[in-house]
C-alpha cells in the first residue's frame, strides 16, 4: 500500500488518507505528474501556493468485510483520534537529536495537517469522477486532525461534511458515520467532565452516582447518534459498549438502553473481591496537569528514603515532572529539576548508571514513529538531572518505546538494551500492523550499550546477535535457566517474540521458538517474574492489537478473535510451558502499560494493566488481576476501584507511604492532545497479612543491585515451606516500580531465611529468622543488615 508520506510530494494526493489511519474509510489514489521530484512537506513548504491539478484519480474501498458490506465502526472503521493521520506530518527533515526541534515539529504538525489538507480540499477538481470521494476523504482526515487536537466541534463539522459528501449512500456506510459522530460527542463529555472535573472517583468504573456527568451534552449526543448506528448494525458488540458506557455516564444505565442493545458491565471471567483503592491523586498534589501518554516511576530520588514520583509525557509542549515526597501525605513538585525541555518522552527507567548511589533516568522518544533521540539524565543526588546524552555516546536517533538495565556481562556495571521499532521493507501505513514510513530505517535496529565505566557506553549489539530486526515494544531481563547469567526477553510488535540466552561470551542465542514462547505476535509490554512461587523466573507477555469488539466479546466470555497475552511457566529443564488460559489469562485487554507486585502481602504477586489504543472509541476500564495461590488470576477491578477507564500508560507499584503495602500509581492519558487525562495514585486499603521490605545496595555488583534476586522462604498456616522469589527491577517494561522489593509473608511473622544472590558476581549471602512488618537494608559482603524504622505517613486527607 503507498504511503501516505508521498501525498505531502508536489502538493499532489498520491496514497489513501484513510491508510495513515489504523482502518478509515477508503483508499484514495492518484498519479503524479511525470518527473516530479519535489521535497517531502515541512513546516514551511505545507504553506506553498496551490497544489498542482492532479490527473484522473482511481479509488477501492479498503475496509470492506469479506462479505462486501463496510467494516462495523467497533471492528477499526476510522481512527478517530487523528493519530495516526498527524503522525504524518511530522518533518522528517527536522534535527532528531535536537529537543526543541523535536518540540517544534511535534507540536505542529496536526495544525500544519489541517492547513494543507484544506489547500487540498479546495483544488480538488469538481468534474473528476472521484470528486465526490476525495473530498469524503479529506474532511475525514481534517476531522481526525481537529481531534488529534481536541477540537471537538470542528471535528463533528467536519465528519458531517464527509458524510454528506460521501459517495456511498447505503445504509451501513451512513450509519458508520452515526457512530463516528458518537464518539466525537462521547469523548468531548469526558473532557468536559471527568477530565476538566477530576475529582476522586472520576471516570473509575463502574461510575458512581456522585459523578454522573454534570455537563451531558457530550454524552447525550453520543447516545442519540449509537442508537441510530445500532439501528442499522445492532450486531456491533463495541458501539453496544460505548451506548453503555454512554448511559452510565448520565446515570440512565440500564434502564436508557434497550435490553436487546445493553452490555453487562461486570466481567463474566472469573470475578473476585478487595478491599477498595481509593485515588488520591488530587489530594496529594500528584494531579495538577492533564497528561498525554507517558510513563511513570516511583521510588527515591533525593535519598531522604522516601518514595518519590516522576513523570514523562509524549506531550511535545511539556517536560518530565518530579513529584517529592514530603512525608506528610504530599507531594511537591521539583520545579528546579532541570526536566522542562525533556519533551515527548512516552516512556522512562530508572537506575544508577554510573554508580554513585543516585538514580538516574534514561527517557525515550520515537515509539509508533521515527528515531529520535534517547535521553540520559544523570542524577545529582538532590532531584536535579543533568542530561548527559551526547557525552554518554546515547544520541544517535531511534524509534524507541522501551529499555532494560541488566549486566549481562557480570562486570558489575549496568548495561542498557534499547528497543528499536524496526520492519524489513515497510514503506507506509497498515491498519494490521501499524506500520509507517521510515521505521525499515537501520537506525531502529534494537542496540546494546555496553557500560564502559567511564560515564559512556558502546553498542555491541551486532557482535551480541541481538539486533533482533523487528518491532520491539518491550524487554526484560532475568536469568530464567539459573546459570547465573541474565538473559534477555524481546516483545515484538507484528513477529515472533525472542528470547535470547546469554552464552556467556558476549553473545546470545534466541531460544524462543524452541523453548515455545514467541508469542503473542501483537506483543506488548513483558517481564520476567515468579507468579507461582516454585523459585523459577516465569514470562508474562501481554497482547495488543485487537479491536474493541474483541475486548467486549472476551468481557462476555464470548469467543471470538483478538490478540491474548501469554504466561509461560518456567518448568527447569523441561523449559516453559504455556498457562494462560489454566491461569484465567485467556483474554482480551489491548494493554501497553501494566506492572506488578504483590499488593495484599499474600506471598503471590498480581498485576495491573493499562488498556487502550489511540483511538478515542477505546474507552474500557483497566484491569487490576490478583493472584490466587500462584494458580489462577482473578478481576478484582470493580471491587477496588482501580479501573479508570481514560487511557492507561506507565504504572508503577510501589509502598510510597510507608505501611507495608504496594500502592498503585497510574499514568493516564492518550496519544494526543485531545485524549488527556489526569494521573491516579490508588491507595492501598491495608491488609492483615505481614510485609518485609527489602533494599538492597551493591558493591562489587551495580550499587543498585538491579538483576539481584531475593528468596524468603516463609511458613503458610499448614507449616509447609514455601519460597518468595522477587527480582530486582523496575518490573514491566512499560512502568517503573520502585527497586527496594516489598515481600508479602502472609499469615507468618518471619521469613525463615533471606538469601540474596547477587548480580554480576553470583554471591550469595543468606539471614535468618527475618521478622516481618520492618524495612531492611542489605550491603553486599556485609554479614548483618540494617533496619529502617517504617514511619507510616498519614493518608492525604488526614492532613
């Protein structure tokens, strides 16, 4: 399929508008003029003079269903966040390891979409016979880009204008843009409500009474314009959603929609019971923005020992934050930080690079699009980052989502892997794969930095074998077969996952097919933990991909298609074998943020998981998943009151208070300014089980003990042994857990024995009798560790 860059060529429409998007309307193309060899569009040359006449266009439709009939609106009929048509714009001649180039060009390019789309519109010719198509299609394209920004209202005229100009006058078509228009209302009545109105339980799903929409405009037109879609295609199960969704936005859910049209709301997957989280954000100063997607981590960055927060954002306006914990329920934003110009950071990770017992943060850009560059902030030792790029031999570009820290080579000094979005050949836009131009880019290759010691790093990911040559969304390090070197788990996005061992000579080979865990294909985050506490590193890959209707037909427990995650156990030597569906994991949820920890202290660690894709018509809850005794997962996400239904990105679990349990740290927001949201700190309700907080501080291993591994050994109720197997990290690839591993001992008051395995240099050391409910700090080579007194902060509102 051409791509939609060489409709920016001489002014001249060459490729299907509706391609840039992950499934619009139709193709649309056309030839150039013979010998036209014009520059790409940039930021000056979209406001040149008049585009020339184009010849005789030809046109296809592209999303019909095999039957002939156009695709249903909850199937990817249009993007209707404008993403994926603005990402377009962006000027490829513009510096990609310049940040306020990146600032510029980022920031403009759906304004310059619409000022060209319409230079466009107004010369397309009236006596072509495809007239009536090309312009259906730019108005489509002019209304993703107004809500790409947000401007709901011109967005609407616009897609009325490529209704009524649309050459398709049969029912389906017509009533696809009936749904289109819906969300267009639906999402401008979350703006203006749960967004613009955040209070504490704002857009937690299912919605209480006390946030019924106050302004209901929005959602009132969404209901009016998903009855008269569902009219036509009552069968699309992702609009029966949304009009209940829609209803409950007014508080009219049930009795407003027609029973044959109503979606349950509660899971039909196994369902269980926890206490409730509420969010405190607002309360604790952690919201004072709306944000676009990005990531989050949680832990301490100015080494007072207590649990700090920082934040990315894609937003190409606005800069990383860093939230410090005050101690007394609060948070206050560092503004001296020096983060302001780290701008369009979707994704960020901490560790102590260079080993000096401060935490840095590496930040990464281009996810979804073209290299730009990383960034790697050094951290003072106050809160105040120096960026060190350049001089750390990080600046070459990169189309990047995701990191991992790990020293793959036990030198004690940690190394970076970085994941490249690359596909062999691709030349465009593809609603299946997501493609676009310019990620076949060599550049996008992922790459391994070798730390030098010296504040640098060297890319020997050719030499290592792990270039991989594909999309990688995520990575996680862990030494799953216990040889005492780590190895290296890749998420690709549209190809088989990898798994790559470390043979221990700078190299390593991919074992994923063999050992049976290259899937999911539409893979997303990962990581590397023990979910079933057998003392083996198991692998959790989640899925991306699917359509809306996929999720609410997996909600239903109904079959149908859509990409699932994979849980693969560790089994030693027999290698991995796949649970998913023993676990209860066989589901739907289109995640990219998740994390995971053990958030009720009972020894078994659970996950979050943010869901959503660009587009605005994904509007569905994020799930909280608890482990039940290491054999099955349960949806606690009702009870708890963790499912925010606006976009979820980076999250983070981490004991910012200081009890002894896990809170939960959201990072909500879409892929555009028009789908902010607020972040969400979900405070843990507490718990009767027993806690042990663990921080470890390496010597001859990385200072942060990032790779380490720490086994308690804990007595359940019965007096049978069980052991805890927590790895030192982040967690997920797309979130940022604190590194101090907070141990859920249940019932027991003790661990009967503590052993920590050190990265890099393998030592073991082993404590015993540790009691629980206090936080511990280990030194390696040191025979005794030191307790730090837990000192309880009081919730926000008690202030």
């Amino acid at each position: 399929m051409p791509s939609f860059k060489a409709a920016l060529r001489g002014g001249l429409i060459l490729a299907a508008l509706a391609a840039v998007a992950a499934g619009a309307s139709y193709v649309l193309v056309t030839t150039a003029e013979e010998g036209s060899r014009p520059r790409p569009a940039t930021a000056s040359s979209t406001r040149a003079a008049a585009p020339a006449r184009p010849k005789a266009p030809s046109a296809k439709p592209w999303n019909l269903r095999p039957d002939g009939t156009p695709q249903l609106y909850g199937e990817g009929w249009f993007d209707d966040s404008g993403y994926f048509f603005g990402v377009k714009f962006t000027d490829e001649d513009s510096d990609q390891a310049s940040l306020p180039a990146i600032r510029a060009n980022v920031g403009g390019r759906a304004r310059r979409g619409v000022d060209y789309l319409r230079n466009v519109l107004a010369h397309v010719p009236p006596d072509s016979p495809d007239a009536p198509l090309q312009v259906t299609q730019l108005h489509l394209a002019i209304g993703g880009l107004f809500m790409y920004e947000g401007k709901f209202d011109e967005a609407v005229k616009e897609f009325e204008a490529a209704r009524d100009s649309e050459p398709d006058r049969g029912e389906l078509t017509q009533a696809n843009y009936e749904a289109l228009l819906g969300v267009a209302s639906l999402r401008r009545g979350e703006v203006d409500n749960c967004v613009a109105c955040c209070r504490e339980e704002s857009c937690i799903f299912p919605l209480a009474a006390s946030v019924v929409h106050t302004r209901p405009a929005g959602s009132r037109g969404a209901m009016r314009h998903f009855a008269a879609y569902l009219k036509a295609r009552p069968e699309d199960l992702g609009v029966r959603w949304l009009y209940s969704v829609a209803a409950m936005t007014l508080g009219e859910y049930p009795d407003a929609v027609p029973p044959d049209l109503r979606v349950p709301i509660e899971p039909a997957g196994p369902v269980g019971t926890i206490g409730r989280f509420p969010n405190v954000a607002p309360a604790a100063g952690l919201d004072p923005r709306e944000n676009m997607a990005g990531g989050t981590i949680t832990d301490d960055f100015d080494g007072d020992g207590r649990i700090d927060v920082f934040t990315s954002t894609s937003d190409p306006e606005e800069g990383c934050h860093l939230y410090l914990n005050k101690g007394d329920g609060h948070f206050e934003e560092r503004t001296d930080a020096n983060l302001e110009d780290q701008v369009a950071a979707l994704n960020c990770n901490q560790a102590d690079f260079d080993n000096d017992g401060d935490l840095d943060v590496i930040l990464m850009r281009g996810g979804w699009e073209k290299p730009f560059r990383l960034s790697l902030l050094r951290n003072d030792g106050k809160g105040r980052f120096d960026d060190v790029t350049m001089a750390a031999g990080l600046g070459t570009p990169i189309a990047c989502q995701s990191v991992a820290w790990g020293d793959y080579d036990n030198d004690g000094k940690l190394d970076l892997y970085a994941c490249g979005e690359y596909v062999s050949g691709a030349g465009g836009a593809s609603a299946g794969s997501y493609s676009y131009q310019g990620n076949s880019d060599a550049r996008n290759y992922c790459r391994l930095y070798r730390n030098n010691g010296d504040g640098t790093f060297a890319d020997v990911a050719e030499v290592a074998g792990v270039t991989n040559q594909r999309r990688a969304k995520g990575a996680a390090w862990g030494d799953y077969d216990g040889d005492g070197k780590i190895d290296l788990y890749v998420s690709n996005s549209g190809s088989e996952n990898r798994l790559y061992r470390n043979n221990g000579d700078g190299t390593f080979t991919d074992v994923a097919r063999t050992l049976g865990v290259a899937e999911p294909i539409r893979s997303f985050s990962c990581w590397f933990w023990d979910y079933d506490n057998d003392g083996r590193l198991d692998i959790y890959c989640t899925g991306f991909g699917s359509s809306l209707s996929d999720i609410v037909r997996s909600r239903l427990n109904e079959a149908g298609g859509g990409e699932r995650p994979r849980l693969y156990r560790n089994e030693g030597p027999a290698g991995f074998r796949d649970v998913t569906k023993d676990a209860g994991l066989d589901r739907v949820w289109v995640v990219m943020g998740s994390n995971f920890g053990d958030i009720d202290n009972d020894g078994y660690l659970d996950a979050y998981l943010g869901t959503g894709q660009p587009a605005c018509f994904y509007v569905v809850p994020n799930v909280l998943l608890r482990n039940v005794g290491g054999a099955r997962f349960e949806d606690v996400t009702p009870s708890s009151g963790t499912g925010h239904l606006q976009k979820g990105h980076g999250v983070s679990m981490a004991d910012w208070d200081d009890d002894g349990d896990l809170d939960i740290f959201l990072g909500a927001g879409g892929a555009t300014p028009g789908d902010k949201a607020h972040n969400q700190l979900f405070l843990n309700p507490g718990n009767a089980n027993r806690s042990l907080t663990v921080k470890l501080v390496g010597t001859r291993s990385n200072r942060a003990a990032i790779g380490a591994e720490v086994r308690a050994v804990v007595r359940g109720p019965d007096g049978k042994p069980s052991t805890r197997l927590r790895l030192v990290g982040n967690g997920s690839s797309f979130g940022g857990n604190g590194l101090a591993a907070v141990i859920g001992l249940g019932a027991a008051r003790s661990a009967d024995s503590l052993e920590v395995r050190w990265p890099g240099t393998g030592g073991v050391q082993t404590f015993r009798d540790v009691k629980g409910d206090q936080s511990i700090e280990i030194t390696e080579g040191k025979a005794e560790y030191r307790v730090i007194p837990r000192k309880p902060i009081p919730p926000p509102a008690a202030r």
